[in-house]
C-alpha cells in the first residue's frame, strides 16, 4: 500500500523494465529506512 500511495508506483511515468525496476528497488529502500527509523525512535510517522 505504501508503495502505491507515497512511492509513485500506482502508475508509474517510466517506460522500460530497467527504470521500472529501479523506481521500484529506491521505493523498497526508502520504505525500509523510514520502518527502521520508527523501530529505532528516530523517526515518528505521525507527522508524515
């Protein structure tokens, strides 16, 4: 659900399998930044 809403993959403006796959590989890595900084205390997602 993330990825659809925050990470621009519900319709993606990319044409290519190669772009596709690197838009989707920073949404995967920024998802998990922002759980681990949750897990962690530093980050607070009631502010997002």
């Amino acid at each position: 659900g993330w990825l659809k809403t925050v990470g621009g993959l519900r319709k993606t403006k990319l044409i290519g399998r190669a772009k596709l796959s690197a838009q989707l590989l920073l949404g995967f890595s920024v998802y998990n930044l922002i759980r681990l900084g949750s897990l962690s205390g530093w980050w607070r997602g009631s502010h997002v």
